[in-house]
C-alpha cells in the first residue's frame, strides 16, 4: 500500500533570508519541511541523488525549485529525484551481527597456546643478548671511540690540551 506522488518545490523564497553560506543546508530542510506537511509523518528520508543535487553547486547557490517523487511505506516517506530509483539502505544491524561472528572466527584459527608462546619467547631472548654484548666489546675498545669522536667533530678536555 504504497503512495507515490511527485511534486515542484519553491525553494528560492526559502533560502534567501539566511546567509549566503547556509543556502543549502536551509534548502535540504525546507524540503523536510514541505514533504511532512504534505505527505502528514515526520520521518522523511532525503535521497542521495536529491542531496547531491542540491549541493551539486555549492552551499552557497542551490537550485531555485526542485521536483521531486515521494513514496510513503507505512510511516516512513522517502524523497528522490525523479530519475533515480530509491535506494534506502536499512539493514545495518543485520550487517554488524554477520561482520562480528566472521571476526570471532577468524580469531580463532589464529590463537596460540601459552606454552607455544613461551618457547618462542625463550628462543629469542638469547640472540637479543648476544647483540647487547657486542655492542658493550665495541664501546670499550679505545680506537671505537676515537672515530666516534672524529665523527660528531667534538673534542674532549684531555684531547684538546694534548693537541696543543
């Protein structure tokens, strides 16, 4: 028992009482406006393609009139251009259930067990130190630190009295 039903809304007497910036939101509720007073609900929902028309110019220059085709379903009216079909999308929640239980699956297959976790911790801790210790060997050997210091151009107290 759906009602579909077109109509030509003014919209320049509209938008032109408020700044040049908010034209088009204020054209998007005028809109709202007209299609709940003539079609008798509240819940109106705007199209796509409607939306992008009006703001196809800018905010600051939506079009003078619109045509437009209503369909009320039950308490719900849902507006769009003409030439387009409706497209409402309305199944999120059924969307968010399916999504949620791939994800638990997907978590299972990749769980490891404590221990599996432990051998592979404790099989690479001892290469971790074995770099450490290399590093401290180069950091004692004084000819490692002369090229530092020829590096960053900057001299000790000693080496510069020593110089001189």
């Amino acid at each position: 028992m759906a009602e579909e039903k077109q109509f030509t809304i003014p919209l320049r007497r509209v938008f032109q009482k408020v700044p040049s910036y908010k034209r088009s939101e204020k054209a998007i509720k005028a809109i709202r406006e007209f299609i709940e007073r003539h079609m008798k609900t509240d819940n109106v929902k705007i199209g796509k393609n409607l939306n992008l028309k009006i703001f196809e110019r800018g905010r600051k220059h939506p079009p003078p009139r619109i045509k437009v085709k209503v369909l009320k379903e039950e308490n719900i009216v849902k507006v769009e251009l003409p030439e387009f079909p409706f497209e409402f999308k309305v199944e999120k929640k059924e969307k968010k259930k399916e999504t949620k239980a791939k994800e638990d699956k997907h978590e299972h297959k990749h769980t490891e067990t404590k221990e599996e976790a432990q051998a592979e911790s404790a099989s690479e801790t001892p290469k971790v130190d074995e770099v450490k210790t290399d590093e401290t060997k180069k950091e004692t050997n004084p000819q490692v630190k002369e090229s530092k210091v020829a590096h960053t151009g900057t001299r000790t107290n000693k080496e510069s009295k020593s110089k001189k």
